[in-house]
C-alpha cells in the first residue's frame, strides 16, 4: 500500500533562499525606481519652467516688455519718495551704529520680483488680487512687502547672538503665505526644516555665535555703497567712493523663522511663507557699468587680492591669471567686460525682446535654485519667498553645490533653464574649484546668460 506525506512547510534553508532572492530582486529594482523618480521630478520642473516662460511671453505682450526682476522704486528718475515704513530706527544696534546711522531704509522698496508679477499668466490671479496693487508701481510708496503689513512682530529678534537689542519687525502678509506648486522644483524639499542649531553661512564656515536661517525675501543684484566702512545695497549707483562705483553684489534680506514668544501671540509664522525654486537671470554681475571689468569685481570684492578666494569655489586667488590687470600674464585683448553679459532681470529693468541683441533663443531667463545649503539631517537655511525673488548673478556658474545666490539643484547632473523664447534646456553642472583662470565651461555660460554679448552659445560644451 502506498502511503503519502503532506509537507507542512518549507524548510529553514528554502526560506532563506527566498528571502535572499526577494533581497536581490529589490537590490535591483531600487535604482530603476530612483531613475524613473528622478525623470518626473527632473519633467515636472521642466513643465513648471515652460509654464514661467509663457506667462513671461504673455506678460511682454500686454506691456510690450518684461517685469522687472525686482520693484525698486527708489531706482525710477524723478521719484525722490522714500516709502513711508521702511525707515526703522536702530539706536541699538552697534554694527549700523558705528556708521554714524540712525535709521537704515530698505533701499529696495516695495521688493516685489518677477514671479508676483506673472501671477495672472500662471492661472493665480486670485493670489494676485489680493497684493496691493501699488505694490507693483514703479513709483511706489509702500513698504517691503515683508515689513509692511499688520500685526508687526516688535519681539526682541529670534537670535540674541546676531542681533542682542534689535527687534525683528516683520508683518508678513497673508497673501504672501500661499504655496505655488508651479513656482516649487519637485526634486527640492521645501519643506526641509530650518537648521537652528548649527550656525553655518553660505560659505560653510562656522559661525557657533549665531544661527543664520530664514526666508530670504528679498533677492537681488545690486551696486555696493560704503557708508563709514559698512556695506549696503545702492541700486541708484549713487556710491560716491570711486573704488566701488559700479560694482554690484547679490543682496539678500532675510525674516528669521518667528519666535515661540511671536507664535504664542498669534503673530504670522515666517515659515509658512510660500517658497520658489526658480530665479531669473541677471548676467554675471547684474546691469553693471559698462567699464566695470572681471579685474575690477574681484579686486573690489577681494580688498585689492589680500583676501583671496572670497568663496568656496572662487575663481580667482592670483591677479596675474586676470587679463588686463597689472602684471598680469595674459593680454589686456582677452580684458571680459561685465557688461557684455547682462542679464534681462535686474532692479527696475523693463527688458524688452528687442534688448535681447543676441537671440531669445540664446539668452537665459530664469533657473533653478535652491536658495541655501542642504545639510545632511536634509535641514537648510534659507529659503526664497516667491513675492520678493528677484534675479541672481551668474558668476559663480551653474553650479554642482547647493548654496545662496547661484543657479543650482538637487538634480542628478544637471540644472533646468527656460530660455526667452520659452525654450526650456538642461545644461550640466559645472564643478568650480579655485581654479586660474576659469574653464571655458564658466565663459560658456556667461555668454548663454547675457544679452548682448555677440557670441553664438556651443551647447556642446554646457551640455556634455
């Protein structure tokens, strides 16, 4: 008689077997499901890109120009008012004190930027509507957005370490609090949280004595004045110190992430201000001068070259590298002329298609940033409020690490561009050490950023 046995269950070693091949199997499959990942978010960004270059089309159509890449109405001729808010006393404060500076004016008011002005051309005219229009007046009297509208918060600001007696000031409105997915790369967390423990700048040194982390809203190239030995933005040029005339700088002001004694008395949380991944492009030094040269940037920026490398990936650290500077080994007809390269988003510019002598098609309009560095907890430091994101320099390339005023992303290799004719692009990141002089990468680039420059882009070298 023949008897059957009915197994019970698999056996230790078939179990692991299983397991070990369902191991493998996921150990192949994650990096195709992280690839697929990346080309949506790397698409969706695209899309969000194309959606800004039509709305600027469509801007440029109505107005037979392009906004400005921030509202300073300070920069209009014939407009002598200064908004009526924006002059705080500061008594207390030593740093300013020492300038011999009672008040200090938010030089950029209202410091409303590109992205609010395309609002009704980006399916948001609801958000839109609710902005006081005068915001967007070239002779506008009002405040910066973000220190203009009640409740103010008058609590001792959130860092005693940066500011021990000074008080914060901001009234953020409820307009400028709503997300636009539209303006957010999907590839950046914007939801990161602000890292409140360790004080970092944007140029990685550490700094224990005070954290340094926000919204940044406001953002913009800008000429340097000096006032007592202190530095502020001048975007009339009115520096009257010859050694900086010309000269521009990015300029960001930012609002700390509000205090739990402000939270605890129903103030606005700076945190919920809505946030972009997008700037537009302002050249490799905003609407400079036309002598102002890459000789003269650095050897400001630098206090004559006896502080060199000025940030991690300077490009700059010996003069004789610069063409046109004394003693240098390279002749003054190879001299860069800042200018060439302006960009069509600067403070109060009304670009028109016809200012762009050297093609849509060859000129940048807006990019990716991130707006601060991306730490390993995923925490940051600042972050960019879509109201007040104006233009960004190009001089430091299309960069790799993510940082302040610089096109970047967390994309794998490359970072997207929207060009002015609506074209969009993805051009390779570029990885700057202090190098003499820069590769023809960063040249490149500078090109495919101005407007006038006259030279025809070779995507093969931005695109590789």
């Amino acid at each position: 008689m023949l008897h059957s046995r009915k197994r019970s269950a698999f056996t230790l070693i078939e179990l692991l077997v299983v397991i070990a091949i369902i191991a493998i199997l996921i150990g192949l499959l994650l990096p195709a499901v992280q690839k697929v990942r990346e080309a949506a978010q790397r698409t969706q960004c695209q899309n969000n890109l194309k959606q800004i270059g039509l709305a600027l089309h469509n801007y440029h159509s109505t107005y037979d120009h392009f906004p400005p890449g921030i509202n300073s109405s300070l920069s209009y001729p014939g407009n002598t008012v200064n908004p009526i808010s924006s002059s705080l006393p500061i008594p207390t404060n030593a740093a300013l004190a020492g300038c011999g500076l009672t008040t200090i004016s938010y030089s950029i008011s209202p410091g409303i930027g590109t992205l609010a002005y395309l609002l009704p051309y980006m399916e948001q005219g609801d958000i839109f509507n609710q902005i006081p229009q005068d915001f967007f007046s070239p002779k506008s009297n009002l405040p910066a957005w973000a220190y203009g509208t009640a409740p103010y918060d008058t609590n001792p600001y959130p860092n005693a370490a940066l500011n021990p007696n000074g008080q914060n000031y901001t009234g953020i409105p409820t307009w400028s609090q709503h997300r636009i997915k539209s303006y957010e790369c999907p590839a950046a967390n914007v939801d990161a949280p602000f890292n409140t423990s360790v004080g970092v700048t944007i140029n990685t040194a550490s700094t224990p004595a005070g954290v340094l982390c926000g919204i940044q809203d406001q953002y913009y190239i800008a000429p340097i004045t000096v006032i007592g030995g202190c530095v502020f933005p001048d975007p009339n040029n009115s520096n009257p110190f010859p050694a900086f005339q010309g000269v521009l700088n990015g300029w960001a002001d930012f609002v700390p992430p509000t205090s739990a004694l402000s939270l605890s008395q129903g103030l606005p949380d700076v945190t919920t201000v809505g946030t972009t991944n997008y700037v537009g492009n302002s050249g490799t030094d905003g609407n400079c001068t036309a002598t102002l040269t890459l000789y003269t940037y650095y050897n400001v920026l630098t206090s004559g070259f006896t502080q060199p490398n000025p940030t991690p990936g300077g490009l700059y650290s010996n003069p004789a590298n610069i063409p046109g500077a004394p003693g240098s080994t390279l002749p003054a007809s190879q001299q860069v002329q800042l200018s060439q390269y302006n960009g069509p988003f600067g403070v109060a510019t009304q670009t028109r298609v016809t200012d762009i002598t050297d093609g849509t098609s060859n000129t940048v309009a807006f990019g990716e940033t991130i707006g601060g560095q991306v730490f390993p907890d995923g925490s940051t430091d600042f972050k960019n409020a879509w109201a007040g994101m104006g233009g960004t320099s190009t001089i430091d390339g299309n960069r790799v690490r993510a940082a302040s005023f610089r096109f970047c992303s967390l994309h794998t290799a490359v970072n997207n561009f929207v060009f002015c004719d609506g074209s969009v692009r993805s051009l390779t990141k570029i990885l700057l050490q202090p190098v003499d002089p820069p590769p023809p990468q960063w040249y490149m680039f500078q090109a495919v950023c101005g407007m006038g420059d006259g030279i025809t882009p070779d995507y093969s070298i931005l695109q590789n």
